[in-house]
C-alpha cells in the first residue's frame, strides 16, 4: 500500500506569514495534484506536477515536485484568511491514474 | 453543468441496516470513484469504475458494492451496515483520457449507530 505523509497535520499563522507543507512517500508517482477542501465540500484541485524538479506557482502559491518523484512541497507566500482549509496531496499511479490521497494538513490562517 | 452531485447529504442508519447512496455526473466522463474521508486518514478509495458495465476494487472495498450501468450513475451500496463505516463518502469523476482534474461531489455524512 502507497502512503502519502503530509506535515505539519494542523497549522494556525496570522495573515501575512509564510508557510510550507510537506508530502512524502517512499513510492514513486507518475504526477502528484495538490487539493484544497473547505468544510462541507469535496476536494478542489488545485495544481498537478508531473516532472521530477518541476516547480509552479499559482499567484501566491508555488508547488515543487521532488527529483526522485516521491514527495512535494506547498508554500504559501502571505498567507490571507481565504487561504484556510484543508490541503490534501494526492499521488497518481497505475494505468487508472488513481490516486492515493495523503493525510491532510489543516490550515488556519487568522487576522 | 451541475457537475457531481451525492444524494443524500446527511444519513443515520442502525447497524445491520442496507443503503445506497447516489452519485450522478453530468460530464460524461468515462472515469468514477468512491472515497471515504475519515479524520487523520486523508481520502481512501472504495472502488472505481473506468466506464460503464466495468468496476474494480480499491484501497478499502470491504463491506461496500458498486455497479455501473450508466456512464452518468455509479451508486454505492453498504450491504449490512456497521458502526466502523462512519464516515464522510465522496464521489469523484474525471474525464479519462483528457484533463486529469478529478471533480468531487459535496460530499455524503453517514453515522452508523
């Protein structure tokens, strides 16, 4: 069984800070998507990485997928309270594509 | 395109008790999943379908079926349900062989009592 680990689980930062997630497996994957979920909703994809060292920004957002394709990172340039919810990475593998979902990382960003 | 919609949004059953929730897409991908979301555990595939008439299993498939007969349906049935199947259930769908986006539904709170 794949296992996708996210850190830190819970994050609480005052608007303005800077944060990073972390996603890391010991299995490769063909492309990794990061995911926001906000209370009472399903997940929203938010960006797929597909190349080993391949960065891409998403206005304040920048994700990295490792060389080795087994973890990626999420940082967050000034975080604002529309930033909160809970991000999810999801590694994509077999002929299915289907995906193995990490454990989440919550984020609370306040005023 | 009203996208992936779950009925019902909220359900309680009693242990032993049968049920099957809904899911419906409009966007004609060939692609369908159920995943449940419990706390501390991210989203863990059920099954998955692939196109109409062909199902497979995923990560955590016990205790749950699922058919296939439309591209737009693919319901999920609990058979005899059990206190270890509470839990948030989500379906998702996705065009195959184009975009990789995955659209989710809103979502199916179950509480087994």
């Amino acid at each position: 069984t794949q296992l996708l680990e996210q850190s830190p689980q819970f994050l609480s930062i005052q608007e303005g800070e800077n944060l990073t997630v972390y996603c890391n497996s010991s299995s490769v994957f063909s492309s990794l998507q990061w995911y926001r979920q906000e209370p009472g909703e399903g997940p929203v994809l938010l960006v797929t990485v597909v190349t080993g060292g391949e960065v891409k920004k998403l206005k304040r957002l920048t994700f990295q997928f490792g060389d080795a394709r087994k973890d990626s990172s999420l940082h967050i340039t000034a975080a604002q309270p529309g930033d909160t919810g809970l991000y999810l990475c999801a590694g994509a593998s077999g002929t299915a594509s289907k995906l193995t979902f990490g454990t989440g990382t919550r984020l609370q960003v306040t005023l | 395109n009203a996208g992936v919609t779950q009925t019902p949004k909220f359900q309680v059953l009693k242990t032993g008790q049968s049920m099957t929730l809904q899911c419906a897409q409009d966007m004609n991908h060939e692609y369908m999943s159920w995943y449940r979301q419990d706390p501390g555990m991210g989203l863990r595939l059920i099954h998955y379908s692939v196109g109409a008439g062909i199902t497979d299993q995923g990560e955590v498939p016990n205790g749950y079926n699922v058919s296939r007969s439309t591209t737009e349906d693919f319901p999920l049935r609990l058979l005899s349900a059990a206190p270890s199947q509470t839990s948030v259930y989500f379906c998702a769908s996705r065009d195959i062989s184009g975009s990789d986006t995955q659209y989710f539904g809103p979502g199916t709170r179950l509480t087994v009592l």
